[in-house]
C-alpha cells in the first residue's frame, strides 16, 4: 500500500490537527478553564449546592429509568424486526427511528398536548390531582421519547448480521423464548448492547430542549443538570454553570471513548 | 398473519415480541406524534389558518432551514478532510481523533450552547480575534451557524468514513500514474464515488440542525425576524400559553423537515443512479 507522498502527508496531518483543534477540543478546553477559574474548591463547592445536588439526583433517576424501558423495548423490537420476515417491518423500523429525526422541543410539546392543562387529559389529571406536566413523570416522559431509538439501532444491524440460526438450535434442544434471548442471543450481542446502552444514558443526561419544555424550571425540584446550567447561565454565575457543564463534558467523553473502545472490539471480533 | 408466520417459523418468541414492541412504540412515540397530528385542527381549523398567516413563524423557518443548509454544506468539506485523514493519513493519535469526532454527538446541547457562546462572545478566544477582524459571530445568524457546524459535523464524518474505507487507494494512484493532475484526480476520480455518501452526510447532518435547540438558543441572540429560529418561536408560543400556535408551528415544522428529506433522499438516489448510468457506459 502506497499512501500519500510524505509532503502530502504533512499537510494532511496539519490540517486535521488544526480542525479539530479548533472545532472539538477548544470547547472542551473552554469548559475546564471557565470551570477552574477561581480554584478547584470553589468549583467543588458549587456542586454541593442543595440545587445542584437536587438536579444530579433527579438527572440520575430520570435516566435510569429512561434507559432501563428503552433497553427492554430496544431489545425485544430489534428481536422482532431482525427474526422474522413479515410486511410492514420497514414501516416498523422507520417508526422507531423517528424521534431521532424530531426536534426536542417537539419532543418534549407532544406531552403537554396530552397531559398539560390545555391537553387532551389535562382536566381529569387536574381532578384527580395527578402531576404529570411540569413535574417529573413529564419530564420521565419526555426523556423517555428523545433515547427512544439508540439500543434498538445499534441492536439491529447487528443481529440482522447475526442470522438466526443458533436461536433455532437452542429452541430444538428445549429453550424457550427467554432463555434463547438471555443465553444465546443477548451474549453474543453483548458489545453491541452495551454501546447501545451508553448512547442512551449520555443522550439521558444531556437531554435539554425536551425536557426544559415539560420542566416547571423550579431549582431544586424539577430541574435537571441542563436545565440547572442554563439557571446558572443566565443568572451569572459562569464558574457553577461551568463546573456542571465540565461534569457533563466528563461524561460525554467516557461515553464517546468507551464506544470506541466497544466498536474497535466489536469490529475485530467480527473480521 | 401472525399465525401464519408462527407456524412456518420455528422461532418462538413472535407473539411476545410484537405485543412488547406495540406497547412500547405506542405508548412512547405513536400516541403523542398522535396528538401533535389532531391538536391543530381540533378548535376548527382557525388556529392553523391563523399559524399559516403568521409572519414571524416563516422568518423562524427561513432562520431555521437557511442555517442548517449552510451550516451542513460547510460541514461536508471538514467532514471529508476528517474521513480522509482518518483513513488514509499516516495519523498520529488516529484513535483520540477517532473517538473526538463523535464528542458533539454524545456532548450535551446546553453545554455546546453556553460553550460556544462564550468562545465566540465579543472576549471569547476566538470571539475576540474575529472582533478585531471587525466580524461579529455571538448574538447573530453567524453565530447559529457556527453552533450548528459543530452538531452537524460528526454525520458527515461517519456517512464518508466506511465508503472510504471500501475504496482501494490503488484507484487514486492510478489516476495520478496515468498522468491527471491533482485536481483532475480528486474531481474525476476519487469525488464521484464519494458523493452519494457525501449527500447521505450532508441530509443527516441537516436534518439534525432544522431541529436543533439547546446549542443555538444562547448564541443565537433570538431576535424576532432576525435571529429566532423555529423551535424557539414554538417555546414563546407555549410561555403564551397558545397550545394551538405551538402545535401548528410544530407540525409544520415537522412536516417541511420531512419534505425535505424526501426531497433529499430522491436526490441522493439520482446521485446514486448517475454514477451507476456512467460506471455502465
């Protein structure tokens, strides 16, 4: 293999340097400085503050729960979409696929239109005094709605690949339907799971659009870290909304690192 | 159907895994898309006529739609020069730059939002070098622009990369020996084969950007008529309490954003078509 001349090369490597030098890691870098302007305590401290600790601890449950439904689901449709063969399976994964192509703001209206006080439900809800808008169940709801699609898409592809004949051996030697899932098919689609997994949480976490329009925006109850950075933001306090942002910023690259990770395993382990 | 199936195909688990995922997909996606359908015509029609006469929402859309297209165009060629070094450079640090490249994907829209604000603010890092250049970025459409590059990059990277991949570097090679020129090279022969992956990049990336939120509203400025892109203008609807413009706006959003794509898909598939007719001839 020949490759580019080593001049090439040179302005090749310069160019890609500089690009993503100034496109993905002065942003990050931006974050940690603006996060340790004033020393690493006052960062900390910040985090420490009841409504920061109230918005970690309700972006923590959110997501879990989120990820926990969506990777239940994912795993049964793309079950369902890559075993069988029967009509309306395109219509089925385009479906699936479509939160990703909706606008988080949308996202998170769709909810009010059913349970907020104009919604559909909205009156009886009231009645019966249930909260759902502006509380967290809408905010579970809409969470739930923008990490719809991650575990099933990175499942698919994969077990499409995968084929069926194993699920069929174990079934003729006794396995039921769980047990095929848990033993044979789950295993094997383990690295692909797992990616699928940590997509989910990190859209979770970061969700902002969609959940800010089903939020009350009231600190310490119904915010989550997004929506507590923009609080912070626009409240001048640049060095806590910039701790919690370095924290997201953490997050987000353990999650991009560890996929990569994953994908490189996967990819050896199937060449 | 069902039965049909179940009875030709040994597999068990069909009936448990359509009742699952139904569950599953109506419940989260199908009832509220649902109610984002019916809840515009539900007072009568008024409301949507009323949104369909409504200046300021089609300057939101020209705001939206123009800066995810110019946004997503100035991706293609940084996403190409990433692809390509990804894929062919003798790259130092190949699998940090790998893995960096899918940060804005997975980085959350608020933190990209007040991030870059700050950057390109008038004594932000760059803000403050394009400030002496007399160029300003922060609190203008520019700025949408340059949040949405940042969104829309890593889709273009990720479409070109596995073609890429797929091409035997012999092919430029060859081009070269035979005595085309640089330029002649990448335009005859290592651009066509790119292109149907480049399009696929390109309305991803866009189709991203139309709908994007939480990285353009704190560097956008959201000036009515100037600077307020479409899912801003349906967030004021709702402070208004005005469930009905919010949706009518929202569905017409959706709607365009889907016309859209089609539109980009055909074109995507005459891209496709084209270099097959021309391969054959």
């Amino acid at each position: 293999m020949g490759g580019p001349s080593r001049r090439g090369n040179a302005v090749l490597v310069a160019a890609t340097y500089l690009t993503v030098l100034a496109v993905l890691v002065l942003p990050v870098l931006l974050v940690m400085v603006e996060a340790l302007r004033t020393g690493i305590m006052a960062a900390w401290r910040s985090l420490l503050d009841p409504d920061a600790l109230s918005a970690i601890r309700l972006t923590l449950v959110v997501t879990l729960v989120a990820t926990l439904v969506n990777t239940a689901g994912g795993i049964m449709a793309a079950w369902l979409v890559t075993k069988y063969r029967f009509r309306g399976r395109g219509a089925l994964v385009a479906l699936i696929e479509l939160p990703i192509s909706v606008s988080p703001v949308i996202a998170g209206l769709v909810w009010l239109l059913l349970f907020g006080r104009q919604g559909w439900w909205g009156d009886w809800l009231d009645r019966h005094n249930i909260q759902i808008a502006f509380a967290t169940p809408g905010i579970l709801l809409a969470t739930l709605f923008v990490t719809f699609p991650y575990v099933a898409r990175t499942l698919m592809p994969f077990m499409e690949q995968q084929g069926r004949e194993a699920e069929e051996a174990a079934f003729l030697l006794g396995a039921g339907f769980w047990r095929t899932l848990w033993r044979v098919t789950l295993p094997d689609a383990r690295w692909a799971l797992l990616s699928g997994i940590l997509l989910t949480t990190a859209r979770g976490i970061g969700e902002f659009g969609a959940v800010s329009v089903v939020s009350g925006h009231i600190p310490g109850l119904t915010e989550t870290m997004p929506l507590h950075i923009e609080t912070l933001y626009n409240g001048y306090q640049t060095v806590a909304a910039f701790t919690m942002a370095a924290l997201l910023a953490l997050i987000a690259m353990a999650t991009v690192l560890l996929r990569s990770f994953l994908e490189h395993d996967f990819r050896k382990a199937s060449s | 159907m069902v039965f049909w199936l179940r009875r030709r195909d040994g597999l068990p688990g069909l009936s448990i895994s359509i009742a699952f995922t139904l569950v599953w997909i109506g419940l989260i996606v199908a009832l509220p898309l649902t109610a984002l359908v019916l809840r515009p015509w539900q007072d009568g029609g008024a409301v949507m006529l009323r949104a369909l006469h409504d200046t300021r929402m089609y300057a939101a859309l020209r705001v939206s739609f123009g800066c995810a297209a110019l946004a997503a165009l100035i991706d293609v060629p940084l996403g190409l020069l990433l692809a390509w070094a990804l894929v062919r450079a003798r790259l130092p640090g190949r699998r940090a730059i790998d893995a960096l490249i899918d940060l804005p994907f997975a980085l959350p829209t608020a933190v990209t939002g007040i991030t870059l604000a700050t950057l390109y603010g008038p004594t932000g890092w760059i803000g403050a070098l394009l400030a002496r250049a007399g160029i300003r970025v922060a609190y203008t459409p520019a700025g949408i622009v340059a949040a949405l590059m940042f969104v829309g990059l890593p889709f273009i990277v990720r479409a070109v990369e596995p073609v890429l991949r797929g091409l035997p570097p012999e092919l430029e090679e060859a081009g070269l020996l035979l005595g085309a020129s640089p330029l002649q090279n990448f335009r005859r022969v290592i651009l066509p084969p790119l292109l149907p992956p480049l399009v696929a990049g390109f309305s991803l990336a866009f189709a991203r950007c139309i709908g994007e939120y939480g990285s353009v509203i704190f560097i956008a400025g959201n000036q009515p008529f100037h600077s307020e892109i479409a899912p801003l203008l349906i967030v004021v609807r709702l402070q208004e309490y005005d469930y009905g413009g919010a949706t009518a706006i929202a569905l017409i959003l959706l709607l365009s954003a889907l016309v859209c794509m089609t539109g980009v898909a055909a074109l995507r598939r005459r891209v496709s078509r084209g270099l097959v007719a021309r391969g054959a001839a």
